[in-house]
C-alpha cells in the first residue's frame, strides 16, 4: 500500500471530489476538440468555467489545507509517496490561491472560444481572425503571470507552470548550448549527396481508411489497448487522459504524405502510455500522471522518432504498409526509410525532423518572450514569424495557416509550453542512453519478439508507475544517476545521421 498515513488518507478522500471534476473536464476537452457542434462553443466555455471555480473552492477549502499542514508537521514520518502527495497538492494550492475567481472565469471563456475561432482562421487562412482573441489572451497571460508573481521575468511565472522550476534563463542557456551542434550537423546532412529537399512518397495520395487501418496495425505493434484507449481525428493530434483506464488519442489525415498521420499517431500513443502505465494505487490521487510537460514531451518523441523512425522498427511496418498503401510496391525498403528520417526545413513544426525541430521551439520561445516583454505586438506576430523562419532555417513561410496559426496552443492560452517540447526530446536521448546500459542496444531489441515490450516495461518501472511522486530533476537523477545534460541525444542524432547521410 502507497498511502498508510491517516492524515495523508483523509487528504486523498478529499482530493477524490476534486479528480472527479478534473476527468470530467478532461472528457469535456476532448469533446470540444473531436465531436463537440461549434456553436456550443461559448456554452462549454461557460460550463468549464464554472466547473473549475468549484474545483477551486475544493482545493482551498479549509480543512484539507488543515490537513496539509499537519502533513507538513510529520513529513518525516511520510513515505516517498505521502511526501509526493503533500508536495504536489501544495504546489497546487499556492497556484490557485493567486488566480482570482473573476480571472478563472474569463480566462476559461476567452480560451473555449478562441479554440473554435482558431479553427477556422486556420482552415481559411486568416490570421485577422484570430488576431483580436489572441490579443486577448496575452493580455489575460500577462495579467496570470503578475498573479502569480516572479523574481526576473514575467515568462518564468508562465514556465513554471509546464515545467516546475525552470526559468527563462535556464531556458535560454539549453538553447545556446543545443543551436551550434545542430546547426552543424545540419549543415553537414545539407552538404551529403543524398541530401533531398524533396522525397517522391510526399506527394503520393491515399486513402483515408487505407491510412486508418496502416495506424490501427502500427499501433497493434505497440500494445495498444482498445479496452482502455481509442483513436479519433483532431484538427491537431492530442491525447486526453480521462483516467487511468480511459487514455484517449487523435490523429489527423491528409488528402497525401501518410507519414503525417502515422509519425502524429505514434507521438500521441507515447503520451498515452505514460499515462496508462502509472501504478493503479495512484489513480484519482494527486499523483496521477505524467509528471511535467517536458516529461511528458519525452515519452511522445521517444516513441514518434527514435522507436518509430527507426530502420529497425520500419522494417517491422514496411510489408504490411505496402498491402494498405498500394503505392509502397513502387518504392524500395531505403526509399521507406529516407522517407521517415528526410532532414530538410520544414514550415510546420510537426512534420519537422529531429534535427531541425529546435528551432522552431526557439522561434516560439523569443515570440513569447517578446509578448511578455512587450517588444512584440500580436499585430506583428506573422512578420515576424516570416523573418526568424528564414533566418533560422532559410524557410520562406507564405501563408499564416503554414506560419503563425498553425499550433493550438495559443488559442488554449498555453504561453510557456512550447520550450517543454524541446527539453523533452533531449530528456528522451537520456532514457535511450539509460535503457542501453541496462538492456543493450536499441536496435537489437527491436528485433527481438517481446523487445517492444521489454522497452515499455521499463519506461513502466523506471518513469511511468512513479506518476508525480518525485521532482522532475530528483526524477532524472533517480533513473540516470546524473542531471540534466543535452549531450545523450547530441550523441544519439549524430551517430544515427551520420550512418543514414553516410557523414565522414
């Protein structure tokens, strides 16, 4: 048993009316992004808002916080869990304590309603649509950040939120020590005479139910469980989790480029199986989930690119791909696999390789930075878009819906997010490199029966089952025996590009 303290049980039968409404929310979300009609927009965003102002009344209600001061008088007595549960709720308490109830309210409505706005600025390509909401929402996150308070920079109010602890200025740091090697090895892969800026299977079109059944065999590979999961389409793939028996994911499709669909669906699957794979003694606690957003970000891109993009792995896939997408007979096994792992700039974010990737993180990262610091106006958002682009990737970015719209986040009003996504890809090159020492090398156990497995069992053991309980650098620590270092997945994308660009 996890929880043995009484005070810490009383907590929990507390905390249980409060993860009750948080799933509610949960499947409320997924609706408003799969089935829900449009023109219910403002009503969900009125509904949410209200839901969690009662989350809010629970969470500072009086006799838990008594309850978690007690805690906090014996915490010498708390197991790893029981502490976890006491770091967790108050970390929560603090944050909801400085959010006022007229600000929550408005917030949820602004954001509900921009979502669906977004959408269809989106679809027709406008970002004069958009732009009068999002001007709003900054003004609601620059208003967020002062409630919540800062030391240096209003963005580390904002951060601190997706990734507990870190600042502006850490951030800043990873990304001049990651911009040189990479810029460098892409300069490198560009220089290769196998270089394509172009790859013939892009414009190959297919069959949306050819594609679904390719996503149904691929994630039948990886365990997915339909008795626990299911797989829907999303204006932009996400993964919801419901609890921890109901772990729900989307993909999207495209009239051409199956790889869309498939490198999205394989992403969202290794959010969901960080969720389905927490210790079951930990559902509906405040311990359930993933642990931070950057955490979260690692399992995803650990699955989508050094599992799915792997020559190992598609060759696992290849055969059965070519009785769904006829096209394939065309096209040889090294044509599959340039195809999955291509380096060239991209305009999208998503579709971006594992080198390139980083700088569109880095693009947002100054975009959202500007905002907060006022140097940026929503207005000169595209421009300004357009120009890093260039600069950073000598991309020419001609439309908003391939430029400035074409992420979510903003609509949802998640300001602070975007930098998780690159911590979390460089923390996945520290599972690999943890993972090698203990198991062997990646590709060998991709070709065993039960490798995949053997793989999920131990992100189970060493990641997954521990939900929140730890901090997300003890957490590191723990599985790694070091802290924090980008060097792991600098390693992994050289040796892996220099072997499929034939790199001196």
């Amino acid at each position: 048993m996890k929880f043995q303290n009484k005070i810490i049980k009383n907590i929990l039968n507390k905390y249980y009316y409060i993860s009750s409404l948080e799933s509610l929310i949960s499947l409320a979300d997924w609706d408003l992004n799969t089935y829900m009609p449009e023109s219910s927009a403002e009503d969900r965003g009125f509904v949410l808002g209200k839901v969690n102002l009662l989350i809010k009344n629970l969470i500072l209600d009086k006799k838990l916080k008594k309850l978690l001061e007690k805690a906090k008088e014996n915490l010498e007595k708390l197991n790893d869990y029981e502490k976890g549960v006491v770091r967790v709720l108050e970390r929560e308490i603090n944050i909801i304590e400085k959010l006022p109830n007229e600000f929550i309210e408005k917030f949820n409505k602004v954001t509900n309603e921009a979502q669906i706005i977004w959408r269809n600025a989106k679809k027709e390509n406008n970002f004069e649509k958009f732009k009068p909401h999002l001007e709003k929402i900054v003004e609601l996150i620059k208003k967020k950040a002062e409630y919540l308070g800062y030391e240096e920079h209003p963005y580390d109010a904002l951060i601190d939120l997706f990734e507990e602890g870190w600042t502006t200025k850490d951030f800043e740091n990873f990304f001049e020590v990651i911009k040189k090697p990479l810029k460098d090895l892409f300069n490198q892969i560009r220089n290769s005479p196998f270089y394509k800026e172009k790859h013939p299977l892009e414009e190959e079109k297919y069959e949306k139910e050819q594609m679904e059944k390719l996503n149904y065999y691929v994630l039948s590979l990886l365990n997915f469980n339909p008795a626990r999961s299911r797989l829907d389409i999303a204006p932009h793939p996400f993964e919801t989790a419901i609890s921890l028996n109901d772990v729900r994911i989307t993909t999207w499709y495209h009239p051409k480029d199956f790889r869309r669909s498939l490198t999205a669906t394989i992403h969202e699957f290794g959010h969901s199986l960080y969720e389905l794979q927490v210790d079951p003694e930990l559902k509906f606690t405040p311990l359930q989930g993933g642990l931070s957003y950057a955490f979260h970000e690692s399992q995803s891109r650990f699955w989508e690119n050094i599992i799915g993009r792997n020559p190992i792995f598609l060759a696992k896939i290849f055969e059965k791909a070519k009785e769904f997408l006829l096209f394939l007979k065309k096209y040889s096994f090294e044509d599959f696999v340039l195809y999955f792992n291509i380096v060239r700039p991209e305009k999208i974010r998503v579709e971006a390789d594992e080198v390139t990737y980083h700088f569109h993180i880095i693009l947002r990262f100054e975009l959202e930075k500007g905002l907060l610091e006022e140097k940026i106006k929503v207005n000169e958002l595209p421009e300004i878009w357009r120009a890093k682009m260039k600069e950073y990737l000598d991309v020419d970015v001609d439309n908003d819906k391939e430029g400035v719209l074409q992420d979510i986040h903003w609509s949802m009003g998640a300001i602070g997010y975007f930098p998780t996504y690159s911590l979390g890809t460089f923390l996945s090159g520290m599972w690999l490199e943890a993972l090698q020492n203990e198991l062997g090398v990646i590709e060998e156990l991709l070709k065993e029966e039960n490798g995949i497995l053997r793989i999920q069992n131990w992100l189970k053991e060493k990641i997954h089952k521990y939900g929140k309980t730890y901090p997300s650098k003890d957490l590191i620590s723990k599985i790694c025996g070091k802290e924090f270092s980008a060097e792991p997945f600098l390693s992994y994308i050289k040796n892996k590009y220099n072997k499929l660009y034939n790199l001196p």
